[in-house]
C-alpha cells in the first residue's frame, strides 16, 4: 500500500512538474514575442518587417521547454545549444 501511495505522488509530482515547465515555457515564448516586437518598432522601416519575421522564426523555433529544463538544472551550454539551433534554422529568412 505504502509503495503504491509513493509511486502515485512521485506520478502527480512528475505531472504538476510537467505543467510549471510548459507554463513557463509559453511565458518566456510571449515574453520574447513581445521583445520581437519591441526591438523591430526601434528599427528604420525598411528593415523593421525583416527582422522581426526573423525574430519571431527564432522564437518559432526555439524548444522553451527545454530551455527551462536546463534553466532548472544550471545547465548554460544547453540552454545556448537549443537558442543557436533556433537561430540557424532561421538563417536567410
């Protein structure tokens, strides 16, 4: 009985953890969304358009879950290891 009740708080445990990665993830996606959008209204005109669709390609392209669970773990190479992926799919856009 007792490893049964251990094993269904480690699952919930697990799940509840899921669900703060996912939410912070999406927040740190809004949260460069909007700096997209902060960065290209500073821009001239003619590039403001440019480099915001590569901006948000980034953005796009950037695993936040990921990011978050190597935040989590003090793991910095990996964090700039899913950020330098983004950019190079995005490269020429």
């Amino acid at each position: 009985m007792k490893k049964k009740l251990l094993a269904l708080s480690a699952v919930i445990g697990l799940v509840i953890a899921g669900t703060s990665y996912a939410n912070e993830a999406d927040s740190k996606k809004q949260q460069d969304l909007q700096t997209c959008e902060a960065k290209a209204k500073q821009l001239p005109e003619e590039v403001r358009e440019k480099q915001q669709k590569t901006c948000e390609c980034i953005v796009d392209n950037t695993d936040y879950e990921a990011i978050v669970e190597a935040e989590s773990n003090g793991d910095a190479a990996k964090v700039q290891e899913v950020k330098t992926k983004a950019r190079q799919a995005c490269r020429g856009s």
